[in-house]
C-alpha cells in the first residue's frame, strides 16, 4: 500500500491568516469632512443673514432670515467691515471645500492671505467715500444711523494712513495690494500685460500711401464730342 505523505502545515501562513482575522479593520476619520460641512453651513447662514438684513429690525423683532441671531451678527460685521464682510462667507467656503476634500493647506493658506489684502484694499478705498450703506431715517427723514460702505475699521484705516503718508503714498500702497492680489489669486500675467499695454503706446501709427497725382492731359479734337461736330 502507498503511505500517505502528510503536508506540514506552513507556520507563518497560520500566523499571518490569524493577525489578518483578528485585527479590525481601521475606519476613516471624517473629522476633516465634519469641519468643512459646518463651516459651509456656517458660511451659507451668514450669507442669508447678510444679505436680509433690515437695520431697523430687533432681537425681539428681527426683520432677518438669519433670526436674531442673524441681525446681531450682520450688524456688527456690517458695522465693522462693510460690504467687505461678505469676504468672510466666502473665505469660509474656501475652507470648507478644503477640508472635504482634503487638500493641502500651503495654497489655502495663500489664498486666505490674497483674499485678506484685497479686503482691505477694498475696505480702505470704500472708507474714503463714507458713504451710507443702510440709513437709518426718523420721522422727520433725517438719518440718525449709518453703516459706512467701507465700515468702521474702514474709514479710520484710510484716515490714519492718509494722515501718515498722505492719499499719494496710500494710493501707491492700495495699487500695490490691487495688483498682488490680481497676480496671486487670479494668476494675472502682469508681464504680458504690461508688454501688451507698451507695445500699444509705443507702436507707430501707420501711415497712409500717398495717392499719386496723374498729369492731366489736355483733350484733343480726336478724343472730344468737338471733333465729331466739326
């Protein structure tokens, strides 16, 4: 009879088969997915809360989708900031599509820090202006309260550095912010722009060909009416 050849058993197949079963399974953390979804939940509540608000509306009385907790809020941003507030939803929806996604922070943070430049050159160019962005009226139609377009921090801004270096330096200083952020952000070519605009300038009109003046040729009998009547 043929002896039956018994297989030894591989030990660290075993072993391995047996680490495989009883370790679990390691689950996702979705703690980033959490935080993006909550800052554009949050983003999305202060662009309702902004865009509908009543400056004559309450706590008690809110006059604003957002509640009163959204009047409070809009308020005090659009006091503070004016109409550049509406960067802090926007900022807040770049974040969370960041952290969903789960990108790198290095360009997000760059692009915090563009948007952060070109809201103040915004708010320091609106703060020259100070002109009312929600009047409040009384009964007489007289304005009693104000937001500026460039709020508070706006108008005192433009008014410190206008006093410091005067409205030539802020200018240059505001064109320098305008232009970094249009570079940065947007990705401008300002080389190839600058060269378009100095080609334009430099570029020489183009002449118009002289017309050549023919000789006039006096008509003669053979060519005229004349010399068919004779």
């Amino acid at each position: 009879m043929a002896k039956r050849t018994k297989r030894k058993a591989n030990p660290t197949r075993s072993k391995s088969t047996r680490n495989s079963t009883s370790r679990p399974a390691k689950k996702k953390d979705n703690t980033d997915v959490i935080i993006g979804l909550l800052l554009l939940l949050l983003a999305v509540y202060l662009v309702i809360s902004l865009s509908s608000f009543n400056p004559e509306g309450t706590f008690a009385e809110p006059l604003n989708w957002g509640g009163g907790l959204g009047v409070i809020v809009a308020g005090k941003l659009y006091e503070w900031l004016g109409v550049v507030a509406y960067l802090i939803p926007g900022l807040l929806i770049l974040w969370g599509i960041n952290r969903i996604l789960r990108r790198p922070m290095k360009k997000l943070v760059l692009n915090t820090l563009l948007l952060v430049g070109f809201g103040f050159f915004l708010q320091v160019t609106l703060g020259f202006f100070e002109a009312p962005l929600y009047p409040v009226r009384n009964n007489a139609g007289v304005i009693t309260e104000s937001f500026s377009l460039g709020g508070s921090t706006g108008a005192a801004t433009f008014r410190y550095f206008s006093n410091l270096m005067g409205k030539v330096g802020l200018a240059v200083v505001l064109i320098f912010l305008l232009l970094v952020s249009l570079v940065g952000f947007f990705g401008l070519n300002l080389t190839k722009v600058l060269s378009s605009i100095a080609e334009n300038i430099l570029k020489p009109e183009p002449r118009e060909p002289e017309q050549k003046i023919s000789p006039i040729v006096a008509p003669t009998f053979q060519d005229s009416h004349l010399a068919e009547l004779l």
